[in-house]
C-alpha cells in the first residue's frame, strides 16, 4: 500500500481537511495523504494533522489530482466558486474529472441540499469516509 496516495482537499479554516487526515493516519498509517490547500491555512492544519505532503493553490490541486487513488474532501470541490470562491472553476473541473475515486462528506453549503435521509453530523460522515477507504482498499486486495 505504500505507492496508494489520497489527497485531502480543504480550504478556508482547513478544520474538515485535518480531520479527515487526521483519522486516516490513524486508521491507515501505511498511505501517503496528499494535502491540497486551497490556501495555506488549510495546507498547514493537514500538515500539522499528520499529512506526508502538502502543496496549497490552484495549480497544485489541478496538477496533483490526476496522480492519486482517492480524493476527499466536502462535496462542494466539485462545484467552481465554492468556498467563497476559493475554488476556482478549472480546479473543480479537474476535481470532477480525475479518475480517482471522490469519497465527499456532504455539507449542505454553498447551495447545495442533498437528497439523503437521516440527519448526521460531520463527524459521523467523516468516520463512515473512513469506511469507504477501508471498503475501497478491501476491495483492491481482492483484485490482485
């Protein structure tokens, strides 16, 4: 699992991005997570929460996202001009059409409203992300 990478895409505070970093560290210390900072606030919460790497802006995001497995973030990245315009169209564009598997916690920002039962919290959605990342590794296991 040393070559699988997951980049954490954030911006504004960084706070979802250093928790979804946070706790796959701890669950899956073996994998590279890739920080991509919309600014450098949120690169250096995920640094500081335990990411391998990290690099901050447009041209970072766009450029890395077509080099990892699995992306993460809130659903909003892939949506231009989400984040009070902090991520730009060409990044959601490039977001939306990477071939890595977008694992997002749905934040009803930036609206957005989601057509799903149940009413969670962030936490809650991001340890079942967690579970997705399992699922997913599970699941490439199998293939070999």
């Amino acid at each position: 699992m040393k070559d699988f990478k997951i980049a954490v895409i954030d911006g504004q505070g960084g706070g979802i991005g250093a928790n979804l970093v946070e706790k796959l560290k701890a669950n899956f210390p073996e994998i590279s997570i890739l920080a991509l900072g919309t600014n450098s606030v949120a690169t250096g919460k995920m640094l500081k929460a335990g990411a391998d790497q990290g690099a901050t802006g447009e041209n970072a995001v766009i450029y890395n996202v077509k080099n990892v497995d699995i992306i993460m973030g809130a659903v909003a990245i892939l949506m231009p001009n989400a984040m009070m315009g902090e991520l730009s169209p060409r990044m959601a564009e490039a977001i939306g059409s990477s071939d890595a598997l977008k694992i997002l916690i749905p934040l009803e920002k930036c609206h957005i409203r989601l057509a799903a039962p149940g009413d969670y919290s962030i936490g809650e959605y991001i340890d079942y992300s967690i579970d997705l990342v399992r699922q997913e590794l599970r699941d490439m296991g199998n293939q070999c």
